[in-house]
C-alpha cells in the first residue's frame, strides 16, 4: 500500500522547516471554534521535518472527526506552501490546497465523502487530487456508487481511513494540542503525548 502523489515525489534532501500558518479570523463565522494546534512531524519517506503552528476554525457543522481528518492530511503532504480553505461553507476551496507562487493549484486536497462532480472541478484546477476518505460503512456505500466514474480520474487518488482510525483521531482533539506525527513505510503515528493513534490508510484507486 503506497499513498505517494504522483505530483510530490521523494525530496532529495531533508527539509527542515519552522513556519506559521494563520487563517484571516475576520473571515470566520462567529460561530466557528478556534482550534490551536503545534504540530511536528518526522516523515521519513520523503523525508520532511517540520514544525507548524495551526489554527483551525470548526464551522459549526463539522464534527471532530472531520477536524482531525484535516489535521492528519496537512501532516502527510506538509508543506510551507500547504493552505487550510476557508471552511465547508465555501464550495469552492479545497479542505486544504499547496499552491505555487502564480496562484496555480498544484495540490488539492478533500477530506470526507466528497460529490464526484466537485472532484471532477477539483481535477480541472490542479495538478493533482487526493481525498481522504472516512466514514465507516457510509465510505464503502459511497466508494462502491462512484468508484467507475472516478477511477476515470488520472489525476485523483482516494485514500481511505477504517472509522475505528478517524474516530481515535476525532478523541486527540481540543482547543489547545499538541501533536507529533511520524511516518515510516507508508505507517502513520498521531500523538498527543498521552494518546497515540496508528494509521494505515487503503488506497482505493488503482
């Protein structure tokens, strides 16, 4: 099982980075909880090594699990570059997207049961796709109706989470976190320094 992308090959050296990332609180809703987050990783399949200050805001409809989903997908393809969009009231950002100095979407990333037709947009726009699914049996449901149409897709790859890992990611959360994640042969670890989570997502497409 490999999650690589075919668009962010292997670095050739290690990269270590300190960065901050910001979202423009003005454009939250009132209603949106300010989640802070420290986070370190230690991939060392690309290698990359870094640190980032997160803020997340968690529209009023998204749950935690869906909060942590976007965490965990910011610490595989991390990047300084690597952006949150502006929430699930904005359809057309990405839950998260890496673009290049010209405004060009080079990375797009959903998290979710994404509409085809949004990935279908998504796959006009960048230069590569990637979804992290989850959802338990709802997941299985929504792969096995739309998998035909998009293993049409050359620029998507759909990556899969069992509900027994997305939701120990959804217990990690809190106003305050920090974490650290290191990935090794494609295996992924989440902690909080107390409670550590394994991944090890399924690729779906071919």
């Amino acid at each position: 099982m490999s999650y690589t992308v075919k668009m962010l090959p292997p670095a050739k050296y290690t990269i270590f980075i300190k960065a901050n990332y910001f979202l423009n609180l003005d454009n939250m809703a009132l209603k949106s909880t300010i989640f802070k987050t420290n986070l370190n990783i230690a991939d060392m399949d690309r290698p990359y090594y870094g640190q980032h200050q997160l803020i997340l805001a968690r529209h009023p409809s998204e749950t935690n699990e869906r909060l942590m989903v976007r965490v965990l997908a910011f610490a595989l393809f991390a990047n300084e570059h690597l952006e949150f969009g502006r929430g699930l009231s904005t359809e057309d950002d990405a839950a998260l997207w890496l673009k290049d100095y010209t405004g060009d979407v080079r990375l797009w990333i959903e998290v979710g049961l994404p509409d085809p037709r949004v990935l279908r947009k998504a796959c006009g726009r960048a230069d590569s796709v990637v979804v992290l699914a989850y959802g338990g049996r709802q997941a299985d449901i929504w792969w096995t109706n739309n998998a035909a149409a998009l293993e049409k897709l050359d620029k998507l790859s759909v990556l899969a989470l069992d509900s027994e890992q997305s939701m120990a990611l959804a217990s990690l959360a809190s106003r305050g976190m920090d974490l650290q994640c290191t990935i090794q042969d494609n295996q992924i670890w989440l902690t909080d320094g107390e409670n550590t989570v394994a991944i090890e997502l399924r690729k779906l497409t071919k």
